[in-house]
C-alpha cells in the first residue's frame, strides 16, 4: 500500500524560481526510502510539502490517502508525519528532557495515563532514558537528535522524516541516530523518508529517489543508483566509499564485485592480497 502519493507537483517560492516542476513519487507503506540530489534541488521543500508546512502550486499529493492540499486536513496530517531537522536546537521547547519528549502528545490532547507510557516507550526506543532528567542545552549533538527523534516518537507518527537531520553532527552522531531510525523502521514498521548528502547513510534504505532540477530522475535500490556512473556525474554526487573503491579498481582492471557493504568490500581486498597456497 502506498502511504504517500504524489503526482505532477509543482512548487516556487516565488514565480521567478520554480524548485519543483512536475515532482512525481510514491512511498510505500513500511518503506526506508532516502531522497538524495545536490544543494538547492528542492529535497527539504518536498519534505515540507509532504507534512503539509507549505503547500503546492499545482499537482496531486496525497499523504494516508488524505489530500495535503486541503487546510481542513492539515491536523490529521501533522499528527501522522513527524520531520526531524537539521538543528535539534530550533524544535526543542522544553528544558528537561522528558519534558520535551512529552511536550507533543500533551498539546494533542493525549490522555494522562497514556503520555506516561507513550514517554517511556519513546525514551526506551531512542536510548534516551538515562539522561531523561537531563538539561537538554547539556547533551550532545547526536544526543539532542535522538531527543528530538523520541518527541516526535511520543506523537506516534506513521510516517518519520529526517530532513538533513545528521548533517551537524559528527561520524559518531550520526551513527547513533541512523541506528534509532533503523530500528524504529524494521521493529515498528514505521515509514521513514531520509534527506541527506551522506551518501554512506544510504546504504541501508529500501530505495533512493534521485532528485536533480525539480524533478525525480530515478528511483532503484541503493546498488543500482550508486552503479550508474552518467547519473551521478549528471547529478553531482559521489557513491559511498565502498563503492567509490570498487569502481576505481576496477577500472584499473582488478576484478571485485561493486559492492555498498565495507566488510564485503575489505574482505574481497584480503582475497586478491593473499598468497597463493
């Protein structure tokens, strides 16, 4: 079952600059889909356009089956698409953490009884629990996401963004949150859409939707966006590291599999150096 629908979208900030001129996807239901594509391609205006912060111009977009271009639907579709951004700071509005956590289901008029335990399952999900007490201006970057992850886990979405949400934190931060997403996609079913430059988080999703000029070029498995080398050069973008290696070397004639997984790749590498028995 597709959860997001979305035909011939159209969209400008003003009628000079046009970001997004005929967008066409589907999501399905319980999928990890990555949307990639170079600065300013309009990745962060779908993410908008999806949890219905802005409208389009024109197009069909449908999220649950409800129209997102209708005012009167904008509630039901915010309690059920949650967008982590880029700075954990901008959507923290509590001091304490478990505060912040709570401070959605609260404004959704949730039952006591029941944020108690929308509070634990999220502090639980996203390893938070044991700085619950905490000052959240004291925690780390990647600590702060997962934190803001687990407030929008609180609302119970069926649909999780991440817009850029990883690109202020370091390697270690980073890691910390994919691993709370990935687990929220595979333990909860949750649908999750990633907007990131960081091709190596990638690695992991369902699919990749290739955004270049307003437009999605192509969709495909993680392998087969990174293996088509005229559609990264037409788009800018570099594949993961892995993949970046097994392509060089096979251009230089040394025969290895083109593989996204780094244990893969190092241990197709330990096979070609070793010593022949």
């Amino acid at each position: 079952m597709n959860v997001i629908e979305i035909k011939d979208l159209q969209f400008s900030y003003d009628e000079h600059q046009p970001v997004l001129k005929g967008l066409s996807l589907t999501v399905k239901e319980g999928e990890f889909l990555a949307v990639i594509g170079r600065n300013a391609s309009g990745k962060s205006t779908l993410a908008r356009l999806i949890n219905g912060l802005i409208s389009p111009l024109s197009g069909e977009i449908t999220v649950l089956n409800i129209d997102a271009r209708k005012k009167e639907n904008l509630y039901e579709i915010r309690k059920n698409v949650g967008i982590v951004f880029q700075n954990p700071d901008n959507q923290m509005v509590a001091s304490i953490v478990e505060d912040d956590v709570v401070f959605g289901p609260e404004n959704l008029g949730i039952p006591r009884e029941e944020i108690g335990e929308r509070l634990e399952f999220s502090l639980k999900e996203t390893g938070t629990a044991e700085f619950r007490e905490s000052m959240a201006s004291k925690l780390s970057g990647g600590q702060k996401q997962r934190v803001a992850i687990a407030g929008i886990l609180a609302i119970k979405p069926k649909i999780l963004i991440l817009d850029e949400s990883t690109s202020m934190l370091d390697p270690r931060g980073r890691e910390e949150v994919m691993s709370v997403v990935k687990k929220l996609n595979r333990k909860e079913k949750m649908t999750v859409i990633t907007i990131t430059h960081y091709m190596d988080e990638v690695v992991d999703c369902d699919r990749v939707a290739v955004l270049n000029d307003g437009v999605i070029v192509k969709t495909g498995t993680p392998k087969e966006i990174f293996s088509d080398e005229k559609l990264l050069e037409a788009t800018g973008m570099e594949p993961p590291v892995s993949m970046k290696i097994s392509l060089a070397l096979n251009k230089l004639g040394v025969n290895t599999p083109l593989t996204l997984d780094k244990q893969t790749l190092l241990n197709e590498l330990l096979k070609l150096t070793k010593k022949p028995e």
